[in-house]
C-alpha cells in the first residue's frame, strides 16, 4: 500500500478520518505489512502483501486476523494488539 492512500481512507465502519498507520515492514513509502487503525471505534485492519483489508467485521475472517496479530505482535501497538476491534489477543 502506498503511504499517499491513507489521505483519501477512511473507516468503513464509522467513516472517521484520519486514520492511524502502523508499519511492521515498509520499505521508502510503500507498506508491505501493517495495520491501519481507527481511533474513533478502535477497530484495526491489516496491510497484508501491500494490500489493505478494511471489511466490515461481517466479513472478516477471524483466524486471519488473530494470525496477523500474532504474527505482528511485537510490531504493533498493545492498543492494536491487546485492545482492538473486532477482536484482539
């Protein structure tokens, strides 16, 4: 995901803007991996192979994002980690 895209995002939960960016692996100003968070409904959504995953918690896959989570655990803010929405660890 290019860092430019995050101007024209928002949550699709909530519609709030701006969002917050979190970078686990970026090189210059595209992100490979990461989360975009929301810090009006405290959901996150993952930046997976430079691609953005922001779906409504319907239909989210729930084994997904627990296995980005663990995977980016010491990555990522505990606020993304230990308290975020739709779910956490």
């Amino acid at each position: 995901m290019n860092k430019k895209m995050l101007e024209i995002l928002a949550c699709p939960i909530d519609k709030h803007f701006p969002l917050e960016i979190f970078e686990s692996n970026s090189e210059n100003e595209v992100i490979f991996e990461g989360a975009i968070y929301c810090t009006k409904c405290s959901r996150f959504y993952p930046i997976i192979e430079e691609i953005p995953i922001m779906l409504p918690d319907e239909l989210r896959d729930k084994n997904k994002d627990i296995e980005f989570l663990k995977r980016n655990q010491s990555l990522l803010p505990e606020k993304i980690t230990k308290h975020a929405f739709p779910w956490h660890l």
